[in-house]
C-alpha cells in the first residue's frame, strides 16, 4: 500500500493498519477462518477493506455524536416554538447545498471531492470553536448562534452520513453490501457510542465549545481513511470490488441530477416517501422531548448530558444489532421485511405513548426507535442503492439523505405544530401517528420487491 505522509505520528491509523493485517493473516487452524466468516460475515480477501471502512465509519459518527448533544441543548435553550422555524432554516439551506454538491459531484473526481467535503466541515466545526469561544469568554449571550449552529450541525450530519454509504455502495457489490453493511455500522455505532461518552464525561469539566476541536480530529482521520480505501480499491485489489465507473473520472451529468432522477423513478419515489415519514415520526418524538426536557430539566449542561445518555443507550443498542443481527435477518427474512421492522416497532411505540405520555416512555421510545434506525433501517436502506448507477448513488442519494429528509422534518414539526394549536397533546398526537406508521410498513416491503427485480435484471444481465 502506498505510503502517505499524514501515517507520521497517527496511532488510530496504524492501529487500523494492524487490525486489517491480523484479519488477512494465515491461522494454523482451519476453522478459525471459518468461524471468522460465519461469525463476521468477512472472507479473507475483504478483510483490509472492511477495516478501512470499519474506521472511517467510526470517526465520522464519533466526531458528530461529539456536537449531536450540543445541538439539542441549543434546541431546548432555544425555546421549543423555535423548533419549526429552525427546521426551516435548515430545509432552506438544504436546498441550496443539494445542487452545490450535485455540481462539485459532476465536475470533479470522487478521489478529489470526497476528502474535500470533509475538509469543508473540518474547518467549519474549528470556526464554530473560535467564535463560541469567544463569546462566552466575554460573557455574552449566543441565542442566534445557537439557532446558525443548530441548523449547521443538522445539515453537516445527514451529508457526511450521506457520502459515506453512496461511497460503500460505489465499492461493494451487492451480496457483499449484504454481508458486510451491518458490520461496517457498527463501525460506526462504535464510534457513536464512544462520541457520546466523551460528550457525557466532559462538557461538564471543559464546556461544550471545547469538544470541538476533538470533533474536527476525527473527521481528519476519517480522511486519511478514505485515501486508504481508494488506495486499495483502486491499486491493489480492484478486480474484487465493484468498479463501475473509474473514480477518477467526474460523475457527469448536471447539479440537479438528483432531483430529476427521484422525480422520474417509482424505486427512488418511494424510498424518498419512507425518508419523509420516518423523518415525521422521529420529529414529534423529537417535538414531545423538547417540551417535556423543558419542564424537567432547567440547567444546559444538565440537558446536554441527558440528550448524550440517550444517545448512548442507543448506540449500545445499536451496536449489538449490528455486530450480530442485521446480517442474519437480511439474508433470513430479505430486505423488505428488514425495512419494515422499525415501522412495525413504531406503530407499537406509539401506540404505548398514546397511553402513558411520560418523558420516560418518549426517552425510551426514542432509544428503540433510533436503535432500529442505526441497526437495521439504515443499512438496509442503503442497500437499496447497490441496483442503481454511479451518479444515482451520489446524487440522488444525496438529495434524498439530505434535502428530502430535511423536507420532512419540516413537515412534520409544522405538522405537530398544527395539532398542538387544535387542541391535541401529546397522547392525541401520538395516535394519528399511527396511519402513517402502517403506510412506512407497506411502502418498505414495496421497496424489498421492487429491490429484488432490479438485482434479478442486473444479474441476468451478467452483472454481480
């Protein structure tokens, strides 16, 4: 493997370099291996890759679930009725972001343009670091701040969450995205988790300005991850991996690619529909925690650390899913019925929450929810766009990831909104919650059809 100058002095690479050379080693035994791969899901050629993957999954999650807490507290502090606007804050940005990206997308490289969107983020999160330093150091309120970096950090998440899985479904083949999906996110899961302690275990002793600069550690060493991978990918074990466009090559097309695609395909329509619902369904949890944190919880740090909890039960939850379920279920029960487990598990949860409408039900709902969301939804979902071209994985993905699901959070706050304003709390709320549950179920086993004709097609048509 090529050597690169950012390997001086960097520990988690090397360490990941290790962890990827003792995956491929030859065992004495012959059921060692087989273990690994019955257990994992990992033959010996993938194994590099994974790790890659593995690590650079775990450093973007970990540096997000650094200011994820963050963004909650500015919300509460903020004042709950700020929320729809601040959804629409973060919308409208979303929709001048989507065709920038889309024509960094069609003019430069994947090689040049993915690090790059890290970087963009990186030297923002620092700027973030700079400005909130200051203000507090003067003694100054930052009310607005709050709101510009609430909306921030909802854009930065779903983009370079976005990016990631277009990337792993441009290198992995179908059957391997399968196999291997549910590994690599626990990766990530991993990296939440542990994001989510550091948040817990310091903001209190340091403030929450000063986990910035950990947060923009990670996402550098979450770049020196993807120059490895296209290391691997594309010198030294191409013919094992997917390779349908040279990444050294523009995607093509124009910045609005991804809108025309969606509006064009029943497949992308409905996977933009379930976004949207899902996005419905996490806002008025997301709506109900706000005002009830509110009333509970009056200190910033104090609601940092709660929201930080619940992201680390979810992550542990999560996780464990992951590392041993995802794979078994998928290949057991198909995709379609993995996508509807996280609907099915809702119309419960909501259901539960019609009748006792305490935080304790909405924190623990959350958890569940988020857990199903990170361990099963997610990956299948992105399993999704294994069937699809090279352009519709970055672009259109991307616009559904970001400008779509941003769209539906706010319809779904502007939505709560409305029902509060006629009288209904949060039990009658939650009940009407539960039509549109149903429908997620059937549109996600619509989805595991139609992703099983496609994947027929390409492999009739000779492509793995």
């Amino acid at each position: 493997m090529r050597k690169d100058p950012l390997q001086a002095g960097l520990f988690f690479p090397r360490a990941m370099t290790i962890i990827g050379s003792a995956m491929t080693a030859e065992t004495h035994s012959q059921a060692e291996p087989n273990l690994i791969s019955r257990v994992l899901g990992v033959e010996k050629h993938e194994s590099i890759a994974v790790a890659w993957s593995f690590a650079y999954f775990f450093c973007v999650l970990s540096s997000y679930y650094i200011l994820r807490p963050v963004r909650e507290s500015m919300a509460v502090g903020s004042g709950p009725d700020t929320i729809p606007y601040l959804f629409i804050g973060t919308f409208v940005v979303m929709l001048f972001a989507a065709p920038i990206f889309g024509a960094v997308a069609s003019r430069f490289p994947r090689r040049v343009f993915l690090p790059w969107v890290y970087l963009f983020f990186i030297a923002n999160i620092l700027i973030f670091w700079v400005i909130f330093s200051r203000a507090i150091h003067a003694g100054g309120q930052y009310l607005w701040l709050g709101r510009v970096f609430f909306v921030w950090v909802s854009v930065f998440n779903l983009f370079v969450v976005s990016v990631f899985w277009s990337f792993m479904a441009d290198i992995f083949t179908r059957e391997q995205g399968r196999r291997l999906f549910g590994l690599i996110t626990a990766g990530g899961s991993i990296g939440a988790l542990i994001g989510g302690v550091a948040t817990s275990s310091l903001v209190v002793k340091i403030g929450f300005q000063n986990l910035f600069p950990i947060s923009a550690g990670l996402l550098l060493i979450a770049v020196f991850c993807i120059r490895q991978l296209r290391d691997w990918v594309h010198h030294e074990h191409e013919h094992e991996l997917e390779q349908t466009v040279e990444s050294n090559e523009p995607l093509g097309g124009g910045p609005l690619g991804g809108v025309t695609q969606l509006l064009s395909s029943k497949y992308f329509s409905g996977i933009a529909i379930a976004s949207v619902i899902a996005s419905l369904l996490g806002t008025a949890l997301y709506m109900f925690a706000a005002e009830l944190v509110e009333q509970a919880i009056p200190h910033a740090d104090e609601r940092t650390r709660f929201f930080s909890n619940i992201n680390n039960w979810t992550n542990a939850l999560a996780l464990i899913s992951q590392m041993f379920l995802v794979r078994e279920v998928v290949v057991r029960f198909g995709i379609g019925r993995s996508l509807a487990l996280m609907p099915i598990v809702s119309v419960a949860g909501f259901a539960i929450l019609a009748l006792e409408p305490t935080l304790a039900v909405v924190a623990v709902l959350t958890v569940v929810r988020r857990a199903l969301g990170f361990g099963f939804s997610k990956p299948t979902t992105d399993m999704l766009y294994s069937v699809v071209t090279p352009e519709e994985k970055y672009k259109t993905k991307n616009f559904i990831d970001t400008a779509v699901y941003r769209g539906g959070d706010v319809f779904g706050t502007w939505t709560i909104k409305l029902m509060y304003a006629l009288g209904l709390g949060i039990a009658g709320i939650s009940l009407l919650m539960l039509p549109f549950a149903i429908l997620w179920a059937s549109v996600a086993l619509w989805l595991g059809r139609d992703y099983r004709r496609q994947a027929k097609a390409l492999k009739m048509g000779g492509i793995p």
